[in-house]
C-alpha cells in the first residue's frame, strides 16, 4: 500500500510514454495540470447575456432595466473572445455579482409575483378588485441608493448632467401619446424647468448657439470653488413626430433614473441659494398631477410658459429668504422654542422684560431724533452768523443729531439687510457679476412668433428683462420702457407703427451673439428684413484650427474700441497711417525750413533716387528670405538624415496632419476672397453668379492647359459610329 490511506481515492497521475523517457513528475511540471472547464481564463472571467440570465433568473426586460438603473454596461474581453464565442455580448463577472446583490432585484421579482395576482383577479372577470391592487398593493421602490452610489460626489453628479438635460428637454417636446404619458411631459416640464430657473437666476448661463438639432446651450456651475461646465440641446419647439422604431421602454428607464438624479442636483443646487426645493408652485399633489399654475392652456393651466412660473416662484422664495423665512431660520425659531419650553415661565417673562425695554428705546431714540432735525431746521434759519461762531459751536450742533442717528443704525438688525441684498445679488462669481452686467439696463420684449423658452433664459441670465404677448408677462407691448423688441418676420405688421418709436427691432440672433461675444454688438446688422452676419459657434477654437472668420474680426476690433463704416473694413488702419504720418509731420520748425528749402531744389532726383531705393530693397528682401528658405529646407532635411527610421516616420505623419490642416485652411481663405471679390456687380455689369461661372471656366482652362504641357488632354474623344 505504501502511504496511501484506506478508504481515500487514488490520485491519478499523468503518465508519459515509455519511448520519452520522462517520468510522471517531470511531464507534470512541465505541462501543468488539466484545468477545469470555467474556473479559470477568459471563460471564467466574462459571461454571455444568456447565461447571465440563468444565474440572476431574471427576464430579460428586467435585466436591461437593471443594467441602465445600476450603470453596468457589456465589456469586450482584451485579446481574443473566449472560445467560439465571437459576435456574442459578454459582462464582467463582478458586474455580475454586484448586479445579484442589488436590492431592486427583489423588488422586481416581488413586482412579478404581484402582477401574477393582478393578471388572475383580471382572468377571472374581477376587475375592480385588479384595480384596486394595482392602485394601492403595487410594491413600490427608489432610486436614491443607486443615485449616491454612483455618484459619490456633487462634482461626479454634475459631470454626468449633460445626458440627463439632454433627455428631460427632449421628453419635455414630445407629445402626450402612446408610451410617453401626460405625467412624464409634465415632470420633464417642470424639471427642465427648474433647471432654466437657476441657470437665469444665477447668471450660470456661458455658450449658447442654434443648429438644426436644437439650441445648444452650456453652463458653469460652481462644485468646490471650481466651475463645472454643463452642455445640453434643447430641441426647436416644433410639433414632434415620433418615430415607429424607437424603443420607448429604455428611454424611460434612463428618465427614471436620470428624475431622481435631477432631483439630487437641484435640492443641492437651490439649498446653496437658501430656497428649498421643489418649490412650491411646482410640487407633486397626492394625486401626482403638477399645479394648475406651471401648466400650458392645452393641459389645462392658466400659465403659458412652465419656465415663468418657476422663475416666478423662485422669486419669491428668495425673497421669503431674504426676509428671514429660510429653512436656517425655522430651525432656529424651533430650537428657541424648545429653550422656551424647558426653562419654563421664567423665560417667558424675561422675554417680556426685555422686550418692553427695546420698545421704551426706540420711542427715546425717536423722540431724540425729531429734536435733532428741529434742531437742525433752526440752524439752517440762522446760517447768517460768523465763520469763527459756526466753527466753534459746530461739535454742538452735531452731537445731538450723530449721536442718535449713530444709536439708531446700530438698532438696526444687519443680518435682515444682508439678506434684502441677497435676494437682488446672489451671484458670487465674479466671471458671472460680469456677464451679468451685460443687458443690464435693457427691456426686451417677444413677439408671439418668437421661440421664448431658450430666449427667455438667456435674456434672464444676462441680466435683462423679458417680456412677452400673454396675459401673465410682466410687460407688455406698449411699455415705454422696453428697449429691444424681438421680432421674426421679413418686415414689421402695420400695428407696430403705434408703438413707442424708442425702442429697437431686432431679430433673435442679435441675442445669442452678444451673450457669445459678452458685447452688446449694434444692431444694424440685425435689423428686421436684413441679411444677418454668421451665427458663429462658441465652441471652436480659432487658434488651433489656424482661421479667423471675418466677422469675428470685426467684433474683435469694435471691442478694443475701433469705429467701422459700413462697407470700409480698412478704415483703421488708415486712421493709424494718418497719425503716424501726423506724429512724422510734428517737428521742430527750423528743420522744416530746411526741408522746404531741399525740397523745392531737389524735388525729381530725390524721387528718382527713392524709387530705385525701393526696388533694390525689394530685390534684396526677395533674395534674403529665398536665402532662408532654402538653408531652413537644408537643415530640416540633414536633421530627418540623422534620425531614426521610427523617428522618421512619425515626423513624416506630423508633417501630413499639418498640411493637411494648412490646406483646409488655405481654402477656407480661398473661399472668402472669392465671396469678398464677387459679392456685388463687377465694373462690367455681371452680377455675382455670372462671375462665379466665368471664374470656373477659366479654372478649367488653366488646367487643360497645365495637362496638355504633359502631352496629354483632358477633352473626351467622340466615339465614331
């Protein structure tokens, strides 16, 4: 038996072939030991969408559901796919497991169980019964454990935002039909509409630019003294048509989930301003219907914006802060009151004390300071006195009104005038005080033809004011203070003659440039009627891409304070070449003397000589920079000499990504010459697109002529029949 124990298996070992002369132990050592079927490697390591299934025995509805819900996602495994398997979706075996230990797993399960009842209440004819358990027996779950467990700071919120602005805005288009339910338009609604509420109220707003997709919009808000910024679309509010093939059930899976996330952000976002949210104008009822006031007419409410009524209503909560009606002081009023409670009556009557006493003060301080501007009044009769008699009795006149005054100022409760001035200036950004400061001062004014929601948010977070055509605006058409009225139409209706004529008429871009150039720009460019300048887009570079549009040139030059005349983009730097011509023609008038005197002797051979000056030194520059050229194209290719073939090869690439950009360039310039050339009728006559055509036909020709030089032609021969 040797050293094998009764009763236990005999383990196996590998044995070799007699004719490799190598034992058992070496062959193991050397090969391994066989490997169990997924315990190990790629097989154990990522698991198929079916298989997943098993294990977790879910559907597979609710699997997906729980994926979006919990941020797990499919992996490509590195390298090869396990096995035969290509093709297939593959997830992480710790998802996985982090997925079995969900606690929405059983609630989902509990949820299938409760509708198997509901399904047998409805089978057996019982239909009241089904829907009383469906009403009020549902199991009912949140997702506030997930929202903190995939975001576990206010910074990793705000940079997962821009997905959910995105779908909040896009549920907040579309029609009350099918999947989409009256209630989750309205939730988007107000949602998207708190969150315009604080970007107008805190001047949050940065970039902003319209597309064919929508209005694209970005802002920066403040996480840990860092500003974040936010960028969402808002789609063109337009008559949507849903489309047949999208699936709207994992769309209102991410806007569940992405609800309690805006709802996270918010209550952080309005606790910061000492407001608490949901405020109140747009508060779920018991019966999950929104307030009649935050509701367009066509649902039923007398609002015709959702973003004005929670402007509104944030309004007033700021301001009910400001008066001391914060949540800080409620907590404060309620731990007064539990003192109160426990030290007993003898508290009660010190507070009356106290109280009588501050009242008997301020009737003295009153009745001190009345004398002192009687006072005050008789002194203003008898200011017909000497110099010398007013100095010296000057302390005594005004002791009786400062020390009052001083007594009653300091009676005054500061913290109640801080907050007063919080509710106006609750922006703390110095960046944002001055994009603030923009439309301040101006009155703006939609025409009913006008898209008011990103308008109006702009307008609101630039520091303007807004009105529009509805009942509930706070200004109206015939204001005399109103500045700027926005209109979108090829001319202006024969009633806009009654209006006040103090006021400019503008079309919507003029907004959106300003807000991007942080310029009030003039608005003849953007009258009604009139060709508009290009829209620009906030987010490209010009330094890297390596061109300037024109028209951001101009806008450049009208900042740092140069005057432009229509038609004349040259103009400063005439104005530069007279004043230094001005600066060469100030000096001294002796030498200017002699100058006049040398100039009326040897007038035609200074120029003479001038003239042949000038092409010497035009000779001379052409030569030097062919010069260097030539020794810059010489070094650069003794250096690629030197180099590596790796090195070279990656030099090669750099070189072709940049003349790749450089001729992207090139053409752009190549395009506004020829629009600049061509942009009005020639001396001929021609008018801009016979131009065109002429120039293009002589492109054609130089090329023919180019390609014949090589012996070839570019003309088609005609086949003979």
């Amino acid at each position: 038996m040797g050293n094998r124990v009764k009763g236990r298996a005999k383990k196996k070992s590998i044995k070799a072939a007699v004719s490799s002369g190598m034992s058992t132990h070496r062959k193991l050592s050397r090969m391994g030991k066989v490997q169990k079927k997924n315990h190990s490697g790629l097989d154990a390591t990522f698991l198929g969408r079916a298989k997943v299934l098993k294990k977790l025995q879910i559907s597979l509805k609710d699997f997906r559901r729980l994926c979006i819900l919990k941020g797990v996602y499919p992996r490509e495994p590195r390298g090869r796919a396990p096995r035969n398997k290509k093709g297939q979706v593959f997830y992480h075996i710790k998802d996985v497991r982090a997925l079995a230990h969900e606690p929405l797993l059983d609630k989902f399960r509990e949820f299938k169980s409760f509708m198997k009842k509901v399904r047998r209440n409805a089978n057996r004819n019982e239909k009241d019964e089904a829907l009383r358990k469906q009403t009020t027996m549902a199991p009912k779950y949140t997702l506030h454990h997930l929202v903190r467990e995939r975001y576990p700071r206010f910074a990793d919120a705000l940079g997962d935002l821009d997905d959910a602005l995105c779908l909040v805005n896009l549920f907040a288009c579309l029609p009350s039909d099918g999947r989409v339910q009256a209630g989750i338009t309205r939730k988007a609604q107000s949602l998207a509409a708190a969150w315009g509420a604080y970007c107008a109220s805190t001047g949050s707003i940065v970039k902003s630019f319209i597309s064919v997709k929508g209005v694209y919009m970005e802002a920066e808000i403040m996480s840990a003294g860092q500003p974040v910024p936010v960028r969402w679309v808002a789609p063109h509010n337009f008559t949507q048509h849903v489309p047949q093939g999208v699936d709207f059930r994992v769309m209102l899976t991410f806007f569940e989930f992405y609800e309690t996330l805006l709802g996270f952000v918010l209550y952080k976002l309005y606790g910061d301003l000492g407001v608490r949210y949901p405020l109140p104008v747009v508060a779920a009822t018991a019966d999950n219907t929104t307030s009649v006031a935050t509701l367009h007419p066509t649902l039923g409410g007398k609002a015709t914006s959702v973003l004005a009524a929670n402007l509104t209503a944030l309004q007033m909560a700021l301001n009910d802060a400001s008066k001391g009606n914060s949540a800080a002081d409620a907590v404060k009023d309620a731990l007064q009151n539990e003192e109160n409670a426990a030290t007993g009556e003898t508290l009660t009557k010190a507070d009356k004390k106290t109280a009588k006493a501050t009242k008997r003060k301020q009737k003295e301080l009153m009745k001190s300071i009345d004398e002192a501007l009687k006072g005050a009044d008789r002194d203003d009769d008898e200011s017909d006195k000497d110099s010398d008699e007013e100095m010296e009795n000057d302390d005594a006149d005004q002791m009786p009104i400062a020390a009052p005054l001083r007594e009653a100022l300091d009676a005054i409760d500061d913290s109640a005038v801080q907050n007063d001035e919080s509710a106006h200036d609750i922006i703390t950004n110095p960046e944002a005080q001055k994009r603030h400061a923009l439309f301040h001062g101006l009155t703006f004014f939609l025409s009913r033809e006008v898209p008011r929601g990103y308008l109006e948010l702009i307008i609101l977070s630039y520091g303007g004011k807004v009105g529009w055509e509805g009942k509930d605006s706070p200004i109206f058409a015939e204001d005399s203070s109103v500045t700027h009225h926005v209109v979108d139409r090829p001319k202006l209706l024969p009633g806009y003659s009654k209006l006040p004529k103090s006021r400019e008429y503008i079309q919507p871009q003029w907004i959106l440039d300003c807000a991007n150039f942080n310029f009030v720009l003039p608005v003849e460019r953007y009258g009604v009627g009139s060709g508009l300048p290009p829209h620009l887009s906030p987010w490209v570079d010009d330094k890297e891409e390596g061109y300037v549009p024109k028209y951001k040139e101009e806008v450049e030059r009208l900042k740092n304070g140069e005057v432009l005349e229509a038609g004349d983009d040259e103009e400063p730097k005439l104005v530069e070449s007279e004043e230094s011509s001005s600066e060469d023609e100030s000096v001294p008038p002796a030498n200017s003397v002699i100058q006049k005197g040398n100039a009326e002797e040897d007038d035609e051979s200074s120029e003479e000589e001038d003239e042949e000056a000038d092409v010497d030194d035009d000779e001379a520059g052409r030569k030097a920079l062919k010069r260097k050229e030539t020794e810059d194209e010489e070094a650069a290719r003794l250096a690629k000499a030197l180099m590596s073939k790796k090195a070279s090869r990656l030099y090669d690439r750099m070189q072709h990504g940049i003349a790749q950009k450089q001729s992207k360039v090139d053409n752009l310039h190549k395009k506004r010459r020829e629009i600049e050339s061509t942009r009005e009728k020639s001396k001929e006559g021609k008018t801009f697109l016979k131009q065109k055509v002429e120039r293009l036909k002589q492109e054609r020709r130089n090329k023919e002529d180019a390609y014949k030089n090589t012996g070839g032609s570019m003309k088609k021969k005609r086949r003979k029949n």
